[in-house]
C-alpha cells in the first residue's frame, strides 16, 4: 500500500521530499518513506511493471505491483522510473 503525504517548501524555496506512506508485508510495519526510498519498474504488462522498496524496520525488500494509480502517484512524486524494454 501507498499513499502520499504533503510536499513542503523547505529552506530556499526548494520543495521538500515527497512522502509516502508504506507498510512491510513482511513484518506488518507501517512508515513514511521519501521518494528516493522507492524504485519503480514499469513493464509491457501488469507482471513486470511494479514498485520496490527495503523496508526500514526488518531490512527486506518489498515489491509490490503497480497499476495506473500507483505509477500516477508515484511518478508525481519524483520517484526515480525504469522502463523495461520488450524483445
């Protein structure tokens, strides 16, 4: 799961970190995470297009699937972007 919480101008006008809120399937935790925490994959298909992340309470890595709403938040957030190639 992800959601997003405010964007805040810092100092110098410069906007602050996009947080999102994230949870670990894992261990159950639940956290902000920043843009910068996140990867997304996005694939010719539902399979390969997904988001991924370590989770800061138990270290492991999340990969979770990403549709249309998902990318949508994400990419409005600054979150760095793969585009997997087909063939």
């Amino acid at each position: 799961m992800v959601r997003t919480t405010k964007a805040t101008v810092g100092l110098a006008g410069r906007a602050a970190p996009v947080l999102f809120k994230a949870a670990c399937p894992d261990c159950r935790g639940r956290f902000e995470l920043a843009s910068d925490a996140f990867r997304l994959a996005i694939g010719a298909s539902s399979r390969t297009t997904f988001y991924s992340f370590t989770c800061p309470d138990c270290r492991r890595a999340v990969r979770r699937p990403a549709g249309e709403r998902i990318i949508e938040l994400l990419t409005g957030g600054g979150v760095r972007t793969l585009r997997l190639h087909t063939g």
